[in-house]
C-alpha cells in the first residue's frame, strides 16, 4: 500500500538552503504541497520511504536539492508576439531552467499598464508550470508621460511597477511613481539608462564601438540615471530596484547608495557577468545586441565584484525572446535581448561557481532567497511549512547549449555551441514535478 503518510519524498539528495544555513545529505517530506520535515535518514525515515509508491519517491543521491530558483526579470510576449514567447512557453522554459517562480515585465502589447491586462496575463498562467508574478508599466503605455493606475495595479496583484526598457526619464514622474509605490509597499524597479546620453547607440561605447563604426550607448547613461534615482528614494524614502546592472559606475553609485542607507536593491544578467563588448565584432552576432549593453573587461569585473561584495543583491536573467525572423537584422536594426530561463544555471555554475567566485550556497541564496524577498514573494526556503517549490541538479554533468533545446519559443542566445557543467534535472511546484529530465530524454 502507497503510503498516505507523504505524497514525495525526494530522497538521499544534498539539500541546500541557504537561508536556513542547512547544507547536507538529506530527505525532503512533502504534504499536501507543502514540506513537511528535512532529515537525515534514520530507521524509521527508510521505512517510511520504502512504504512509497514508485512515483512519490525521487532518488537525489548525488544531484543538490534546493529551493525552486525565482527570476524576476522575465519577459514573455503574451498579448502581442505570441510568436516568440507565450506565457505557457515561458513558464515552461522556466521550470526547464529550474525556475518555479518568475516575474513578467509589463512591455507586451498591449503594455500591461491596466487591471485588465494583469488579469489576462495572470489568467494565462493558472495552469503553468511556474508561478507567475505580474510587473506592472510605471507609465500609461510605457510612454513616460503620464502615470499608469499604480494602486489598480496593485489590487490586482502586481507586485512591483517597471517601464522596463525604457527609462523613465522625467525626474518628476519618477518622484511621484516612487512616493504612490511606497504607499503600497512596492519597490519600483528601473532599467536604468538615461535615453539622451543613450542617443539612439546600438552597443557599449568604448573602443570596441569606435573599431567597428557603431553608434555607441556610453556606461555614463547607466551611472547618471542611477544617481538621479538614488536621489530621488533617499527623498522619497521609498524602495528603488536596478535592473540589469551593467556598469562600474552603477555599481559605485549603488555602493554608496547603500551605504548612505538609501534603500535600494540591484539585480545583474548572467550575460553582464560573462560577456563583453569584444565578442560583437566576431561575428556580429545580433543576439549579443542587449539593453543595456554588453560593456568592457572592467565594467564585468566590477559588476562580479558588485555581486560578491552584496552591492549587487541578487542574479536575473532578463529573458527576453525575439524571433528568428526579427533577429535575423544587421545589428543595430535587431531588437534588443536574449534569452536566459534556460541558461542561467548552467551559465552561472560554469563562470562563476566553477571559476571560484561564488559556492553553490551563495549561487542559489542569489537566485532563490534573495529575489523572493526584494519582490515580497514566497518561496526560496525549504523551511518546514513552506511551499514545496524544489529544483533538483545534477551539479556537475556537462552539456552544450543546442538551438533546438529550449522549451522557449525563441532561441536567440549567443551561447549557442558553448559547453556548459550544471544543469537542472527536475522541477517541483507546489509538491508537483513539473519538469522531469529523464522524462524528457525517453
Ligand atoms: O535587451 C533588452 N530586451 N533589454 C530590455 O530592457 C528590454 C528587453 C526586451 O523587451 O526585449
């Protein structure tokens, strides 16, 4: 007889949670969608696992067990270019990339600026392999112009507010955005790039820009928005998050800021972590082409220093699907972005787990906890009563990113070919495996 006992035990794994401290061979017990007990095995936990059913039973021996990876800079493109991404194929993306929670940006079309559209979105994804958060637009129409509804926003359950690829450049709109969203309690995360010091540039401005006769984004866009924002929440006395932190400057400013005790979080991309803007005039690849920009050596060391030293609060991938048809483009006429929900552990593992910048605990803290918190979500503990959000890894099994893998509509990422150790070998939401490797495979 199935035990009734337990509905998954996922078994004999190393259980990582770094927000408990734990990180030891271990037993996770799953009721009801919740966890019950971590243990090591004892007698009376073998027999309780021996009296299981095949299917509630998940044998983890030499695979990490850790809380379900949370991204909260995710685009999907549902309403408006469902052929690049819907919000069933991103959620599912998601649990493939061992991510059980996710957080929309609001630049679909339409803009997800009204109740309407929150609930459309949140519709989509009842039944999704990922929990689904919604951003909401600080604009009407990301225009910049003219606030949207923040407290609609909010009563239909966005969790934060973001023009997301746009800056919001006047100074006075942002205020108020910052001062309504602390009404609220939300943080209002910026993407911050001041568009007249932009100017229409296509990559970083550097040398790399000069050599190859593109229009450059100079890094000083990013730092000069910064500093404005950190002005106005020490004013406001509000929550300000940093998307996408790209640049030496930033994270400076973001240091100081925190240090002054200006409330404020930042997230970085893994392709901030890794790239630079020398890869471009390699082969022009179009998938390189990102806002803000792939920056120097300099701007990358300073933003892995910024994650290492907490200026730099948590990892995001900002997945962000285009199609091939628009990414095949000369390279400032193709659309800014590339995917992540399907990378991002693998890529974070190999370039900075493996090259010994940060341990599995502190990788996943990054990725699971600490997101959860900036955002007020649950999840990113495996503390006894929460929900059962796992991922389960195979920490050191070897891959290479193929075209033709991803559960992603899109497949526009440049680490096409690269060679990657790390990779999630089931998902599990809310006690459910929602992402079963093996599965996939047979
Ligand atoms: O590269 C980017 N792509 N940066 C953004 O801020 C927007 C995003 C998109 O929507 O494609």
């Amino acid at each position: 007889m199935a035990s009734k006992k337990y509905d998954l035990v996922i078994s004999n794994g190393r259980v990582i949670d770094p927000a408990l401290g734990f990180g030891k061979i271990a037993d996770i017990f799953i009721k009801d969608s919740k966890i019950v007990k971590i243990e090591k095995e004892t007698a009376v936990t073998k027999k309780e696992k021996s009296s299981l059913a095949k299917d509630q039973l998940i044998d983890a021996t030499d695979k990490l067990v850790v809380p379900g990876l949370v991204d909260i800079h995710v685009h999907l493109r549902e309403p408006g270019k469902e052929s690049a991404e819907t919000v069933l194929s991103g959620c599912q993306a998601a649990a493939a990339g061992g991510f059980t929670t996710i957080c929309c940006m609001p630049n679909t079309q339409p803009r997800i600026d009204s109740q309407e559209t929150v609930k459309f979105v949140q519709d989509r994804a009842k039944d999704a392999p990922a929990r689904l958060y919604v951003v909401g637009a600080i604009t009407k129409n990301i225009e910049g112009k003219e606030l949207a509804e923040i407290g609609d926003l909010v009563k239909m359950g966005a969790v934060a507010i973001t023009d997301d690829g746009h800056y919001v450049q006047n100074p006075e709109i942002m205020r108020r955005a910052l001062e309504y969203a602390s009404m609220f309690d939300i943080p209002v995360m910026q993407h911050a790039e001041d568009q007249y010091l932009v100017d229409g540039g296509v990559m970083n401005e550097s040398y790399q820009s000069a050599r190859l006769g593109m229009k450059g984004a100079p890094a000083v866009a990013e730092e000069v928005a910064v500093l404005r924002d950190l002005a106005l929440c020490r004013l406001t006395k509000s929550r300000l998050h940093i998307q996408h932190v790209s640049s030496k400057g930033a994270v400076e400013a973001i240091r100081r800021g925190k240090a002054e005790g200006i409330n404020v979080t930042a997230e970085v991309t893994p392709h901030h972590l890794i790239l630079t803007d020398e890869e471009i005039g390699k082969e022009f690849n179009t998938n390189l082409r990102v806002n803000p920009p792939i920056r120097t050596e300099v701007d990358r060391e300073a933003v892995i220093e910024g994650l290492l030293d907490g200026t730099i609060d948590c990892i995001a991938s900002d997945h962000a699907p285009h199609t091939e048809e628009d990414k095949d483009a000369e390279f400032d006429k193709a659309p800014p972005g590339m995917i992540g929900l399907e990378l991002t552990l693998g890529l974070i593992k190999t370039f900075l787990i493996d090259k010994g910048f940060l341990s599995w605990a502190e990788a996943i803290r990054k990725m699971s906890y600490v997101p959860a918190r900036i955002l007020n979500l649950p999840g990113g503990t495996l503390a006894d009563g929460s929900q059962a959000d796992i991922s389960i890894i195979d920490p050191d099994k070897t891959w290479t990113v193929k075209k033709n893998q991803f559960f992603s509509k899109s497949n526009n990422t440049p680490f096409i070919g690269q060679k990657l150790s790390g990779l999630v070998s089931a998902t599990i939401l809310a006690g459910n495996i929602v992402f079963d490797r093996n599965k996939e495979l047979n």
